[in-house]
C-alpha cells in the first residue's frame, strides 16, 4: 500500500505540475530578489495550500465537483460542475496544456515555427493524450512510474545545475514585491488557478485508490492525505528551487518566467538546453492534460453513461486539438470570463465544505449567503473588467480589495460566519422540538 501512495503522489504533483506552474516562481523569484521567502511563502498558500485543501474535501465527501454544489442547490451543483469541467476542459484547460506545449516547449526545439508546426504538433500531443487517457487503471502506473520521474529529474538537473552555479547574487526587490511581497505571492499563486484543477483531479485520485482494491472510505481519505502531503512536498522544493533560480539571474529585461528559464537552460547546459527546457514543458503539459482528459471523461460517465468512456476521450481529445490550432490569445479570449466567474465560487465552497469537517452541525446557509455573494460580485467583476456597464462598475470598484480582484472574500468571511450562526441555532432549535412535544 505505501507503494501505491507513492506513487498516486507522484502522479497528483505531475497532474498539477502544468506550464503555468512551472514558470510562476521563476519571475517572482526574478522580481521579489530579497523578499523571495516572503513572496513564495504567499504563493505556497494559495498555489499549493488550497489545492491540497481541495484534494482533502473531494476525498472526504467522496462526491466530486458536483457534490459540493448540491449543498448550495441540486441544480446549482450540476451547472456548477459543467462549468468547472469545460473551464479545465475541452473550452480552456485542454487546449491550453497543448498550446502552451507547443509556444515554450516545442519553439525551443523545432527549427521552422509555422501554423503547419503547431497542426503537426497538436496532433501528436493529442494522440499521445488520448492513448494514455483511453485506459483509466493504467494512468497511475504511466504518471505515477514513468512521466513524472523523467519530469521531475529534468526539472531537478535544471535547478541543482543553477543552484551549484548561480548567476549572481541576490539584488533588491522591485515593482510589486518591493512593498507588499506576501501578498503579491498570495495573488500569484491564486492566478494558477489549480484549485479548480484539483477539484477534477481529486477525482482522479481517489478513484486510483478504489482501482487498487480499497472500498474502506476511511482508509480512501487517510490514503489521499498522504498522497496529497508528497505531491505538496514536491511542488514546494521544485517551486522554491525555480524561485532560488530567478533570484540568482542577473541578466536584465526578462518579463515572464519562460523566459528565464530558457535563458538558464542554455546558460548550463548549452545548446542542449534548449531541448531540455523543450522537454520539461512538453511533459509537464502532457501530464497535466492527460488528467484534464481523464477527469472530464469521467464526469462526462457519470453524467450520461448511454455514452462510453472511450468515445468521451474521443471527443475530449479531438476538441482540444481543435481549439488548440487556434491559438493561445484566442484560447485566453474564451476562457476570462468564465475563470473570472467559476474560480472564487470555487475556492468559497472548498473552504466552506473544509470548514464543515470540522463543525458538529450540519450547514446549509452557511454554504448559501456566501456563494450567491461571491456569485455576483464575480458578475460584477466581468462586467467591471470589460466595462460593460458603468454605475455596476462603479459599486464593483467600491468594494473593498476590489483592486486586487479579491473582492469577494471580506464577504465571504462575514456571510460564512453568519450563516454558520444560523445554521447552528436552526439545528439547535430542530433538536428540541421533539423533547417539548
């Protein structure tokens, strides 16, 4: 069983490990310098802590995505879980893996750029994506024993090879990590966005377990809590080791992450390090992609069975190439305004169903005046950021942390509290009727 736990570890931290991930650190490193610790400690809340949180819950109520939106309403659920799916899925997550697979990885390794390239290309990640996802019990074995050892020892031979020889030394933080470098590392994190990418993957690995003979839903939990804690691990040295790396670049004018990590690749490694930086790109998307496929098609099962598992990777797979060719703003383009609107309704509902754990009483209200909160100030949010209309952008603007896109969250904390106060005297006063009748 320890053998099992390993590897479902290994095979969550592959699944979140995506090119986001991977050149996040680097630029805050590369921006934060001295004030790296404080910058990447609020990045490892919100990029590390809050997914592992949502590995948890998924676990514990063994009910997916679509569980912890029925607590609000039945309905609101399934919507709720259609949109998290096509956000990670076929409209965004897919596709994206692929495109970015292709612009930071395969660019450092073809030598002809075209639209032909990137068609080629995508059909290739496609294919590999669809063979691997076609067989569900063979996807722990294949991330968990093959792709992420090989990703994780590129990645590894990059950071040690920087860390052995750094560029230079640790210069003064600037821009936003000069004033405030915890919260702007709280903000960072919170862009990658792997909460909502874990409440699909979470899926994926409580069902490894269930693959592997386990039936005990007490023993399910403690085993993807220890799964959980070695992905978290992982993600936490490789983070801090690509933010170590950043600090340590000393050559000016870099503007994003890949950049960084392209320029160090070939610093150490020479011409070869553009295949390795190629490398550690592909697999990284390829695995989280392969999750994405995984997770979507199960969903897509459970939902409507008269359709089978093979023909939802089928179209999950030939709709990310589809959209994939397209292009990474266009793909962007697609998919603000529904991250805008799906992402804080899903951090509000994970930390509320964390919160119920641990409270003897059972909520209800507590899950509703938060979520139809954050519901419209997300709606707001959109309407802000588009600028569509402007007295609602003006009340958006009034709110508090507005400026940060947090806007939701002084709400969520005062309406969780309150509902969580009625919801226990509810359930106080529902417990005594019987002794006074």
């Amino acid at each position: 069983m320890k053998k099992v736990i390993l590897i479902s570890g290994l095979m969550l931290f592959s699944l979140f490990f995506g090119a986001g991930n991977l050149i996040f650190p680097p630029m805050l490193g590369y921006t934060a310098q001295s004030n790296m610790w404080t910058g990447m400690t609020g990045f490892a809340i919100t990029g590390i802590l809050l997914p592992y949180i949502t590995v948890i819950v998924i676990a514990y109520y063994d009910g997916g995505v679509e569980f912890i939106g029925d607590r609000v309403h039945p309905k609101f659920g399934f919507i709720f879980a259609v949109c998290i799916y096509l956000s990670i899925g076929a409209l965004y997550g897919i596709p994206r893996a692929a495109n970015v697979a292709y612009e930071i990885g395969a660019k450092s390794i073809l030598p002809i750029h075209n639209t032909w390239t990137l068609v080629g290309f995508s059909l290739v990640f496609f294919i590999v994506v669809g063979l691997i996802a076609l067989y569900p019990t063979k996807i722990v074995d294949n991330l968990g024993k093959i792709l992420t050892p090989a990703l994780l020892l590129i990645i590894g031979a990059l950071c040690i090879a920087a860390i052995i020889n750094p560029e230079g030394k640790v210069g003064q933080p600037h821009d936003k990590y000069a004033e405030t470098p915890f919260i702007s590392g709280i903000l960072e994190g919170y862009y990658t966005m792997d909460l909502v990418a874990a409440l699909a993957f979470s899926v994926v690995i409580v069902q490894s377990f269930k693959l592997a003979g386990i039936s005990d839903s007490k023993k399910i939990v403690r085993n993807v809590i220890l799964s959980g804690l070695i992905s978290a691990l992982l993600l936490t040295v490789i983070y801090f080791s690509l933010a170590y790396l950043g600090i340590t670049t000393s050559k000016p004018g870099f503007d994003n992450g890949a950049s960084i990590l392209t320029y160090n690749s070939v610093r150490l490694f020479g011409s070869f390090g553009n295949i390795l930086f190629g490398m550690i790109v592909i697999l990284a998307c390829l695995t989280t992609c392969i999750g994405l496929v995984n997770a979507s098609s199960a969903f897509g099962l459970k939902k409507f069975p008269q359709i089978s598992y093979k023909t939802y990777v089928l179209s999950f797979s030939v709709v990310g190439f589809l959209i994939s060719i397209l292009g990474l703003n266009m793909i962007l383009q697609i998919a603000v305004p529904l991250l805008t609107f799906i992402y804080p309704i899903s951090i509000v509902l994970v930390l509320i169903s964390f919160v119920a754990i641990a409270i003897p009483t059972k909520l209800k209200i507590a899950y509703i005046l938060p979520t139809i909160s954050t519901l419209i100030i997300s709606v707001l949010e959109i309407f802000n950021t588009f600028k569509l209309i402007k007295p609602l952008n003006a009340v958006y603007q009034f709110l508090p942390l507005s400026d940060l896109g947090l806007a939701w969250l002084l709400p969520f904390i005062i309406l969780t509290a309150i509902g969580i106060a009625i919801d226990f005297m509810r359930n106080k006063k529902h417990t005594q009727q019987p002794a006074t009748s």
